[in-house]
C-alpha cells in the first residue's frame, strides 16, 4: 500500500531525514512516535508532497516514482492517494464546516456541489457535527474544527490517510474527544499513519509502532513488543517518561 525506500531530506546543512526505509500495509495503523525534531512530520510532509524528498522511492497503491525525479503531474495523482489531517486543522476560516469539506470534493474529485453536499454532510453527521454544517471555524471549539478536519480527509476516500498529531493544538480536555473518534476511523480498516505524542493512544490503536530520533528509525514493531521490551536502549530512555495501561479494549 505504501512503501518509502532511502528517504532523505535536508534543510540547508540540517539533514532531517537520513536514508531509512518505511512501510505501511493495506489496513494497518502505522504510529509513529519520538522526540520533536526526530523527522516525523517531514516524513508525513514528504508522503503527501507538501515537501519534495531530496532522494528514496515512493510507492502509494499502483503509483510510484522516484522522489527527485517525480513528475508534477505523478506527484498531483499519488498526492490525490492520501489525506492530511493537520495539527492547526488548516480549515479555510470563510467558509463553513460542511463548505470546507466540500472543497476538496469540487476542485480535486470534479464533483457537482449536490453530490459533495451528500458526501461531506455524511461525514460530519459520521465526526459527530450534524449541527454544526454552517458554522465556521471562529465557531467552533478546537475539538470541533478537527473533527471537520477528519471528517475531510475521509471524504476524498483515501488509499492512505496521515495524522500529524492532531491532538497537540488541543486543550487536554479536547484531546480525549478527538482520540475517540480516530479510534472509530481504525475500526473503518483505514491505512492510517498517525504521528501523535499520546503514548497510550499509539498503544491502543497501532498494530505497528515506528520509533524515530534524529532522521533515523531507531526501533518498530508491534505495540506490546516495543512498549513492554524495547530492544535499542534509546527507546527505553525515551519511554521510561510514560506510564500505559496495558490491558485496553482497542488493542488490535
């Protein structure tokens, strides 16, 4: 579904990501954990184009190519192959709820407006915002605005849909709304990659954990393995700050 081989990418003298290998397969919920600045949003960034990669190969579904000879036009169609969901929700601030998750359904999908209508208000009504199809974001808690921002990525139907910690612009009480309904979009079967620093959440609804520090995969593997018996000793330093219920009703 999903397959990243070599990936680099630097800013100036500043090499962010340092040639590792990534994977995700169909239906799986890859989270991606480490300490900020270790890569993993430039990793989501390059995935979905918003940033080219210096070097690698990239294949999302049927579509594949080599970062630093892509084509604009194979860019655009494995781009239309994943949705973002973004820390600061990134809604068009003029237009309603249901408005914005029409948009990407009009320009990019070509769709008629009462088709998208159906779809985004379906979607919305799905994130628990049917009475909220007309607000605008200034109108909207924080919680709400990134429901509506789920509630967009789901609408184009994505091979592949990246969380880029879309709890971390939330008040703590907000978080635990936006985890639940995530864990509702696991149980769809959704290729997800989640970048989140809510360690229980990653152990809760991961079938794979991907461990990143300074550019570089330290250590993956299945939640239980890489939580409970970290094998590198970086990640215990890293996880030794967290304290998990293990025994969760969402583990998959």
């Amino acid at each position: 579904m999903l397959e990243i081989r070599g990936i680099k990418k630097a800013f100036d003298a500043n090499q962010v990501l340092k040639g590792f290998d990534f994977h995700a397969k169909e239906g799986e919920v890859v989270a991606v954990i480490g300490p900020s600045g270790s890569g993993k949003t430039t990793l989501l960034r390059c995935i979905n184009f918003l940033e080219q990669a210096d070097a690698g190969f990239i294949r999302i579904d049927d579509l594949s190519a080599d970062f630093k000879t892509v084509s604009g036009k194979n860019k655009l169609a494995m781009r239309r192959k994943t949705s973002m969901v973004f820390q600061n929700y990134a809604l068009y601030f003029n237009k309603t709820a249901i408005q914005n998750v029409m948009e990407s359904l009009i320009v990019v999908k070509k769709m008629k407006k009462e088709a998208a209508r159906r779809i985004a208000r379906d979607y919305l009504e799905q994130v628990g915002l049917s009475d909220k199809f007309d607000s605008k974001p200034f109108e909207l808690s924080g919680g709400q605005q990134q429901r509506v921002g789920i509630a967009r990525a789901l609408a184009v139907n994505p091979k592949v849909i990246l969380f880029d910690e879309p709890t971390s612009a939330l008040d703590p009480e907000k978080v635990d709304e936006i985890l639940d309904v995530i864990k509702q979009v696991v149980k769809q079967g959704m290729t997800m990659v989640i970048v989140t620093h809510e360690m229980q959440f990653a152990y809760d609804v991961a079938n794979r954990v991907v461990f990143m520090d300074e550019g570089e995969i330290v250590e993956e593997g299945p939640p239980r393995f890489v939580f409970n018996n970290p094998r590198e000793e970086r990640t215990r330093q890293f996880l030794q700050r967290f304290s998990l219920a293990r025994d969760t009703e969402y583990y998959i």
